[in-house]
C-alpha cells in the first residue's frame, strides 16, 4: 500500500483499484479508483467506511496492521453504496462488540443489505450536530443527504480539523496515479452528485462554518493544501455556473457528414477569437467526459444527423444525460442533417426546452446530407452569433 500520512493518530487504510474497468458499471476509469477508509486511533478506536468488495482482503490486512493487536470500538458509516459499505456486515461478526454510527436513514438501508445479529443494539443513530468523544478526538456529525443518497452524513474531527467528506470532494483515478485533480474530480463530480447542486450547496454551507485544514474523502487524493480552490471548485460546479469560456460541440453523425461539418464548425469558431472549442463524437467518445465539458463550458453546439424521423440515438442519449443532471444556465445551438425531412433540431429543441434558464442561439442549421455553400454560411452565423456577448 502506498504511504499515505493523515496524522499520528489517523491512519489510511484503504485501497487502490486498478483492475477495474467501469466504476459504477458504467463510468470508464483508465487510471482505476481508490476506495478510502480510515482508522483514527485513540481511548476509543474508529474504522472510518469500509471498502468495495473487490478490495475486501487488502482492506481487512491493512485494518489489523493499523490496530496492531487492538480492537475497533465504532465504526462510522457515511454512506451506504456497496462500494463503501460491502465490508459493514464482514466487520460486525469479526468484533461483535464494535458499535455501529449511522442515521437513521443509514440503519434502514442497513437492514437492506445485511442481516447484523444484535444490531438494535449495537447500533448508535446521530442526528445533526450531535457529538462522540474518543478521548483526544471528538467527531461531530453533519447531515448530507443526497450528496448522492438519502443516507449520506460527513464526519468532522474537531481536534485535527478534518472532514470526512463522503463521496465529496472525490475523484476518479487510484491515488498512487499523478494527474491533474481538476479533470478528473469534474467528471466525477458531474456524473455522480451533479443532479444535486442544491445539496452540496447546502452541505458547503455547513462547511463554511467549520475550521477545516484536510478534507478526508471516500475516493481520490487527501486534500491537505489551498482548501479554498477545492472548495471554490464545488461552489461553481453546484451552482450550476459555466466555469470557462468556451464552446462544446457535441455531434453524433451516421455517415461523416456531420461530424464533418462540427470540425468545419469549430474551425469557424477558433478564427472567431473562441478562446476554447472542445469537441465530442457521442458515437465514440466517452460520454461521462462529453457531460463533463457540457457543464465545463457556458455553450453549446448540439450537431445530429435525423433517424427514423427523431435525432440519431447517441444524441438523444446525451441530452436525456444532461437532463437527468439538472444541466441549466448556458447558451446553446443547433445543427442538423437529413436527405429528407430533417427531424433532428425540433426534436433537440424539445428537449433543450425542458432545461432551465437555456438561451437559444439562432439560426438553426440544417444540412441536407451535406454541407453547401448555403449551410456553410448559416454556420458562420451561428458561430458569430454565439460568440456575441
């Protein structure tokens, strides 16, 4: 296991995936996924979360080294996605003395998962701002439900100033990979909490009013410098801010056509002055990274070639993603193409409409099966016009 130092008396105890192909059945993670799990030592031991079961045996080795004979009194549950919790049911039968710290959302869900022999009485339910005392450290308990489940609570230790922040503050990539924090935290953050930017907001709020100097979270790196810029990052990603100038132009094209016509397009847009185009083949290209951008950038060019009198499904799909994350405030445009009667701008439309605070940018192009000179020069217009402050 990697060397990774919290304090003399906080221990990691968790551990890389690298083996693992998509988290979540569904998000691809090339440099894998580290399942986070603490143990503070004290008069009273604390196991912060357990592991993924794809890590259970590491985990559990990693747990006795740390407590070196001794036993662990709790264990705090943050929240109860397996990849957090698979070990809960493991670990009451190792210790059948330790207690359990959840709410009381966390014990219904508990009895979902796992049958705990004697857990009424082994279990202790906080609630909001309540307190437990380990001798030297002292863990307060905040409420965060739906960052990203019900359950959700974050844990701050008052004598070391840390927060144990669930699922926040967290990161694709196992921690022994250096990268960029930035890059992969959005992705994270935009594909699994991004539905939820009034909890967060509500949760940084919380936070707001603590001391902090380390955030603790259940996957990516321990936050021990400039708090602030991690901070001021989920203040605009929750808000639902744009956080660069630039423009995103996600096509999904059958034959080449569009796709030809979106690289003409962002083309248009760099001898513009656009200071930033991203583009994204929704036919090929991860499509968790295309919503990152979507939320990175304040706009948007949606390109699609028509099907069976609709828009081409990888299309459809990113917008219904978009949808489901509460995607708002940003300016968009609009492409299309068909041989005949070309169906996908109202359909895009449509769904865009659903969307809140979405300026429409005009012209709608249409492309019929291929650029010309006419849809050429509607492209220059929506370039400009969308660039236009």
């Amino acid at each position: 296991m990697k060397d990774i130092t919290i304090s003399k008396d906080i221990v990691y105890i968790g551990a890389d995936d690298k083996d693992i192909d998509l988290f979540e059945s569904q998000y691809v993670v090339p440099n894998g996924i580290s399942y986070n799990s603490y143990l503070i030592k004290d008069e009273k031991n604390v196991v912060m979360d357990t592991v993924d079961k794809r890590k259970s045996e590491e985990w559990l080795e990693n747990l006795e080294n740390a407590l070196a004979g001794e036993k662990p009194d709790y264990l705090v549950i943050s929240h109860m996605e397996p990849d957090h919790a698979y070990n809960i049911g493991r670990l009451a039968e190792k210790y059948p003395e330790m207690k359990l710290i959840g709410n009381a959302v966390t014990f219904n869900y508990m009895k979902q998962f796992f049958e705990i022999l004697h857990l009424e009485e082994r279990k202790m339910v906080v609630k909001e701002g309540d307190e437990i005392n380990l001798g030297k450290h002292t863990l307060q308990f905040f409420m965060a439900p739906m960052v990203h489940w019900p359950e959700v609570m974050v844990t701050y230790e008052k004598a070391e100033k840390i927060v144990f922040s669930a699922d926040g503050f967290g990161k694709f990539g196992a921690l022994d990979v250096e990268e960029d924090w930035a890059c992969e935290a959005r992705r994270y953050y935009f594909n699994i909490c991004g539905k939820y930017g009034v909890q967060v907001q509500a949760l940084l709020k919380k936070l707001a009013t603590l001391d902090v100097a380390m955030i603790c979270p259940l996957h990516g790196p321990i936050l021990k410098e400039n708090l602030g810029h991690y901070i001021d990052k989920y203040r605009i990603w929750s808000s639902y801010e744009p956080e660069d100038d630039g423009v995103l132009i996600a096509y999904a094209s059958i034959h080449g056509n569009t796709a030809e016509a979106a690289k003409e397009l962002a083309k248009m847009l760099e001898k513009k002055g656009a200071k930033k185009v991203a583009l994204a083949d929704l036919t090929r290209d991860d499509m968790a990274e295309a919503i990152e951008d979507a939320f990175r950038y304040d706009k948007m060019i949606v390109a699609a070639s028509t099907y069976d009198a609709g828009v081409f499904p990888p299309m459809e799909q990113f917008l219904r993603h978009l949808l489901s994350k509460n995607f708002q405030k940003r300016k968009v445009g609009f492409v299309e193409n068909g041989t005949w009667a070309p169906m996908a701008a109202k359909v895009m439309q449509e769904m865009v409409g659903k969307m809140k605070e979405m300026e429409i940018c005009e012209p709608v192009v249409t492309i019929k099966s291929r650029m010309n000179e006419e849809s050429r020069q509607k492209m220059e217009e929506l370039a400009e016009n969308i660039l236009r402050k």
